[in-house]
C-alpha cells in the first residue's frame, strides 16, 4: 500500500510562488512598505468578488508573511478595496466609509465583468484611486496589494 504524501511538509507551497499583478497600480507612500491594512465593501457585485477575497484570507496565501492584513473597521484601514460598481443605494454608505478613512489611505476598486452605463461610471468622484482590476484572481489581487504596497 503506497502512502500519500501529506501536502505542505514536502515542499512549501506558497513561500516560492510569484503573485504578480498585470494591471497597473500605483504604490502608496514608503510608509506602508512594512504592513498594509486592508478594509473590503461591498457596494454591488454578484458575490464573485466576495469569495475571491475570502480566499485570499485563507492560509494557503497566508497575507499576514507579507505584513497585509484585513481590517474589521475602515478607521483602522490604509486601504480601501471596493468590490462591484456601486449601486444607487450604496453610493451613500461608500461615501460614509470613505470619510471615516484615516489619512493617508488608498482606495483599489475591483469590478466584474459587467456592462455598466458610462453616466453611472463617471458620476462617482473618488480620491485617491490607486488602481482598477477587472474580475480578477485570488493571486492577481494579492500581486496589487504588494505592488501599491511595496511598488514593485
């Protein structure tokens, strides 16, 4: 009987993997090269996005090595990932939790793949919009989070 190997003690699954990102952000200022805290809202997605970044809290990409962590409050956040095109009764709660955002703060807006009006797109006036991804992986958003957070 051949035994299985037990996955993780052979070899190190996600220490030598490269997450790169192909999208273009800019980094934030030098003082988030050590930790980066990352608050996440949902204004309008088909839930997608939501798993994506639940993954992406999970040990096998294991963020904290990298000094990102995920934050409970907006106040305690140096990021802001917006997840989905925002909704008509969302856009007032974004605006909330961007004000609630502790300067300096970045804001990463991560959308679906879906048709939306330019009238919608262009009423919204952010600051600080560090990058955009499209509908992307796990690893492509990992790959953004350490380039606005080291410039790599």
């Amino acid at each position: 009987m051949k035994w299985w190997p037990i996955r993780g003690l052979s070899r190190f699954l996600t220490e030598k993997r490269d997450y790169k990102s192909d999208t273009s952000v800019k980094p934030m200022k030098k003082i988030f090269r050590r930790s980066l805290h990352v608050y996440t809202i949902d204004v309008g997605n088909s839930n997608l996005l939501n798993f994506e970044i639940k993954e992406l809290q999970s040990p096998q990409y294991n963020t904290h090595r990298f000094g990102i962590y995920f934050a409970d409050s907006p106040r305690h956040a140096d990021l802001l990932i917006i997840l989905g095109n925002p909704t008509e009764k969302m856009v007032e709660p974004l605006m909330n939790t961007v004000k609630q955002m502790p300067e300096p703060f970045g804001i990463l807006i991560v959308e679906e793949n879906e048709i939306v009006e330019e009238n919608e797109k262009n009423s919204l006036q952010l600051p600080n919009v560090v990058g955009k991804l499209k509908n992307p992986e796990p690893e492509e958003i990992l790959g953004a989070l350490l380039k606005i957070m080291k410039g790599n």
